[in-house]
C-alpha cells in the first residue's frame, strides 16, 4: 500500500532553516505531482509547494518563493522542501500530498480530495 512519511520539523528562530521530507512507498514518482499543504491555527489551507515528478516542474506560493526550493530524490522515492529564511507566518503542520496522473493544477485544486496523503510535521518559527 502507498505511504507517504513526513519528517524534518522542528522549532527554529525566524531566520533559521528546516529541511522536511516525505518518504514515499508503495509507488514510484514517476507520473506523480506531489508537494506540501500546510494548516496553521487561524490560517486556512495553503499550497506551499509541488514538484511534477515525471517533468520536474514546480510551483511556490507567493510567500514562500525564492526562499523554499522542492527537490526530489527518485531513487530513494523521497521528496524534500529546504526551507530558508523561515518566519514566523511559516510556522504551520506540514503535510506530503500525491495526486496521481495528473499536474501542477489539479494538485492545487485536489485540496484534502488528494490521492495520498501523509502525516504532517510541525514546524515553529519563533519571532
């Protein structure tokens, strides 16, 4: 069966840096978009960041661009978000998200309708 691992959270200073990662099993990359959702108290659901697995195009939000970059390792089935210059409006839970067959778009509009998801990892940005 499919399982989607998040790790890599934690509790930085504004500032700081964080890398989190999803290990996915039970399915190869390949023909997959998969990126992170985060919830924070208060906030609604963002998009941060996806990567289209089967041509590497990606999509930022806004408030993350040019200081998050997605990567994926293919062959460890394993996805990464480096966090730079974390905020405290970063601070959230964290989720992995795979959307089968489909791109960039419909994993945006998939929301919590998303074909995997994995368990969150906080993050927490001190001011």
């Amino acid at each position: 069966d499919v399982q989607l691992q998040a790790s890599g959270g934690g509790s930085v200073q504004a500032g700081g840096s964080l890398r989190v990662s999803c290990a996915a099993s039970g399915f190869t990359f390949e023909h997959y978009t998969i990126g992170w959702f985060r919830q924070a108290p208060g906030k609604e659901r963002e998009a941060v960041s996806c990567i289209s697995v089967n041509d590497g195009h990606t999509y930022y939000a806004d408030s993350v661009k040019g200081r998050f970059t997605i990567s994926k390792d293919s062959v460890a089935n394993t996805m990464y978000l480096q966090m730079n210059n974390l905020q405290p409006e970063d601070t959230a839970v964290y989720h992995c998200a795979v959307l089968q067959d489909g791109g960039i778009g419909l994993w945006l509009l998939s929301g919590w309708g998303m074909d995997y998801w994995g368990k969150g990892t906080q993050v927490t940005v001190s001011s």
